[in-house]
C-alpha cells in the first residue's frame, strides 16, 4: 500500500509544478503588458505634426523647382537628372500614376509626380532614403515605405508589354535571325548570365547570401537577345548560389531540355547542309547540352575552334554589355542596398523594366550608349565601360559534354564571314569563308578576341594590318595576309 501512495504523492507533486509554471508564465506576460503601458504613458507627446521645413515643400522642393527648371530650359539635364526623356517619365506617371495614388483623408496625399521622381532619382543614383529627404522635403521614413510600391507598380504596369518572353518558334527564330544578322552567330536564341547585386546582410542568415566575391549579394540571372534586352530573368536567389545551380533550378531549364518552350526545329547553317539545333549561349559556368553552347576550354587549340570560340565570345558578350548598360544607367545597383531581399528583387525587376522600356521606345537614344565604329573601322568603347560594373558569378565548372552539342561547334567554321560594318576595308573580311579565314588566321599565329575587341589604327593606305575583329597581324603586310587566305583555301 506504501508504494501506489508514494507513486500517486509523486504525480499530484509532478501536476502541481507544472502549474506553477504556468501562473508564472501568465504572470510575467501580464507584468510585461504593463510595463509597456506605463512606458507608453510616459511617452514625450510629440512636438510637430510635421516639419516646418517639410512644409516648405512647395516653395523650395526639387519636384517643385529645380525638375520645373530642368523640363523647360535645359532636357538633356532632365535626362540626366532622371535617367529618361520628359515625354518617358510623363508616359510612366500616366500609366503607374493610378496605382501609386492614395485615397484623400484628414491629410492631402503626396503627389504621384513626386513619389514617381524621387522613386527614378533614387534608382538611377542609389541615394540614401535620409539624402532624398532633404533634398525633396519629404520623410526619409516616408520615402523607404512608397520606393518599394513604386517599383512592383512599374513591373506590374510593364509586365505583359515588356516581358513578352518568345513562346513561338516563329518568335524564337527572329531572335536567332538577330544574332545571325548583327553578330554573325545563327541559331542563337539568346546569350545567358549572372550578376551580383549588391545588399546588406539580412538578419539571422548566416552566410546564405555571402558570395565568392566576399560581399553579401542576390544574384540576377538573365537571357538577353541581340538588341541588349532582356527576355527573360530570375532574380532574388542568394548570392552563395552559383548560375549553373540557379538556372538547374530555374523553369526555363526543364523548359531547354524537354523541348516545351517553342524553339524552331533544327535546320542547316548557312554555307551547310547539316542540321544543327537553336540553342543558348553562355560562359564555363554552364554546362554544354544540345540547347547551350559554350566556347571551347583548353588551350592550343586549332584553327576552328579558335574561331568558333571568337565567335561564340561576341554572341555571349551581349548580356555582359546589357549588365554594363543597365548598371551604368541606375547606379543604384552599384551601391549596397540597404534593404530585405525581397524589397532589392522589386527594385531590380523595376530598373530592368524600365532599360526594356527605354530601348522599345527610344531606341535611336539608347544606341548612343553601345559600343560602335567609327568611318575608319576603329572600335570605340562606349561610356558604360568606364565605369565600375557587378561581379560575374562564380563560375560552376565546365560541365558533361554531349555528343550532339560537340558537334555544333565545328559547323561555324564554314558560316561566311561578316564580321562588322568595316566589311571590305579589311583584306581578311573580303569574301573568305569561315573555314579559309580559320587557317589563314591560324597560320599567322592568331588567338580569340575574348569578350572585347582591341581598337587599333591603320598602317597602310591600301588596307588595315589589324581591324577590331582580329588580334595584331604583326610584320605582315595586307597585300601577303591576303595572299596567305586565297592560297590556303587553295589547298
């Protein structure tokens, strides 16, 4: 009889603790939630409603002055306030103006010209919410809440019209038409890419979103067509990941490997009679498969495939001047921003809505900020390259080859070649076809350009020892070089 009493003195002892435990912790909420209210009671009652200085808004503000200044007396300083055209950011408050108005209660509501202006100052030099403040005569506070607002409504607004990703095979095949045209590079539907941006550390993440690089980042993954704009786009995945696991994870791979996103069925190259797939171009970072191509990797390579990898490094590079374009054009996205990951995904999303925009509906202005040749046939670099630009992403190493994919790239060696404008000045580019060009340049001890043609300038009246598609033809005058090319293909 001792033991069950002493068994059920144990449970009434175990129950009776644990309501304790309880009252304890009711108890210490409850004294909690008093203390907040008497700390709420002995809160200093504020001083202002507002400003005075804000109030002045009207009188001293730059919505107000100096954006009125700028529209009527000098728009190339508007542009350059602003990043745009007067008539672009009049087209963007008429569209995005609905979305971004607030409803009119015991306070007028701030204007939507001026949310939209200090939004698309704030994207195209990435100040500070404080540094907005006082030069708009708005709350910094006030600004941090509607940047974010302003950004998913120009998305939104933008979304169908700018975002119009091929789903066509007669869609994919003008934009392989493009890079056959301007880039000499057929069957490619469009260059692929990562870049860091940028943010600061968000709370309780360990290193999730610290890179290679040493900084903490979200990384943006972009196809762009030949035209710098961009089809398609995955952004707000954590700088730790590289581009090859972000597009492995992506709905455009599965989309690539199983054949569902429209591409044209194969056909034959120019100067071919072998079918050969459409298919994307990218760096090391991605694997080579039969819908991506990618230049060759080693060294001592031969004259094909010397040539193809120039080739393929000219169709690549694409995307990397459209980062460079965009960067260049809202700094912010040099800058580390100071915001959650999902807030840096809405502002990226809106500056590259914005670049799509600006080159759909001013295109002649936007070409300004692209590389391009003079009448001499010499490469001038265009502004952006001045300027510091992302980090790429790391890197994901070389991948499995495939058979089929292998196969492609030796094709490009009998596309005819029809390198820049500069066509003709150069006794090289003088109707040769890709296989003589390859020996002749191979001969002559010639490697790949890379991502970024070298600007030289004429030795001779009768032709160019080197052009900007061609590494330096030393000690050779173009009169032999020529000769060099017609008896090689000779052979």
């Amino acid at each position: 009889m001792a033991a069950p009493r002493r068994l059920r003195m144990a449970l009434l002892e175990h129950e009776l603790a644990q309501v304790r435990f309880q009252y304890n912790l009711v108890l210490a909420a409850i004294l909690k939630a008093a203390e907040r209210e008497r700390q709420r009671a002995r809160r200093r009652e504020r001083r202002w409603w507002v400003r005075e200085w804000i109030l002045r808004r009207a009188l001293f503000g730059q919505y107000e002055t100096l954006m009125k200044e700028l529209e009527a007396e000098h728009p190339a300083d508007f542009k350059a306030f602003l990043r745009m055209e007067p008539q672009m950011y009049y087209e963007l408050l008429n569209r995005v103006g609905p979305r971004i108005t607030k409803s009119t209660t015991h306070r007028n509501p701030l204007d939507t010209g001026l949310k939209l202006a200090i939004t698309l100052r704030f994207l195209a030099t990435g100040s500070r919410s404080h540094d907005l403040a006082f030069a708009f005569r708005v709350p910094h506070n006030t600004i941090a809440l509607f940047i974010p607002e302003v950004c998913q409504a120009i998305y939104d607004v933008y979304e169908d019209e700018m975002w119009a990703t091929p789903q066509t095979e007669d869609e994919w095949r003008t934009v392989a038409e493009g890079f056959g045209d301007r880039w000499n590079f057929p069957h490619c539907c469009g260059a692929i890419d990562g870049k860091h941006v940028a943010i600061k550390k968000p709370p309780k993440s360990g290193s999730l979103y610290y890179n290679y690089k040493g900084f903490f980042s979200i990384v943006m993954l972009a196809v762009v067509d030949s035209n710098y704009k961009f089809i398609w786009v995955d952004v707000g995945s954590p700088g730790s990941c590289s581009d090859a696991g972000i597009f492995n994870r992506s709905r455009l791979e599965p989309g690539l490997r199983e054949g569902t996103i429209g591409l044209p069925q194969p056909d034959s190259l120019p100067n071919d009679d072998r079918d050969t797939p459409y298919y994307m171009v990218g760096d090391d970072a991605f694997p080579l498969r039969q819908y991506m191509l990618k230049p060759y990797p080693h060294r001592h390579l031969a004259g094909d495939e010397r040539f193809f990898n120039y080739r393929c490094s000219r169709a690549s590079r694409v995307v990397e001047n459209a980062f460079g374009i965009l960067v260049n054009r809202f700094r912010c996205l040099l800058t580390t921003l100071e915001m959650r990951p999902s807030t840096v995904t809405k502002t990226v999303m809106a500056c590259m809505t914005l670049h799509n925009l600006m080159r759909t509906r001013y295109p002649n202005i936007q070409n300004a900020d692209l590389d391009r040749e003079d009448e001499q046939g010499q490469f001038i670099a265009s502004a952006w390259r001045d300027q510091t630009v992302l980090e790429d992403v790391q890197a994901a190493g070389n991948g499995p080859y495939i058979y089929t994919s292998r196969d492609i790239r030796p094709g490009y060696g009998r596309v005819p070649v029809e390198f820049r404008p500069s066509i003709g000045r150069c006794p090289l580019h003088r109707s040769a076809t890709g296989t003589i060009l390859s020996k002749a340049l191979s001969h002559i001890g010639w490697s790949s350009v890379g991502a970024r043609p070298v600007s030289v300038k004429k030795t001779s009246s009768s032709g160019c020892l080197r052009c900007t598609g061609h590494r330096p033809i030393l000690g050779r005058a173009p009169a032999d070089v020529f000769s060099d090319v017609v008896t090689m293909g000779l052979r």
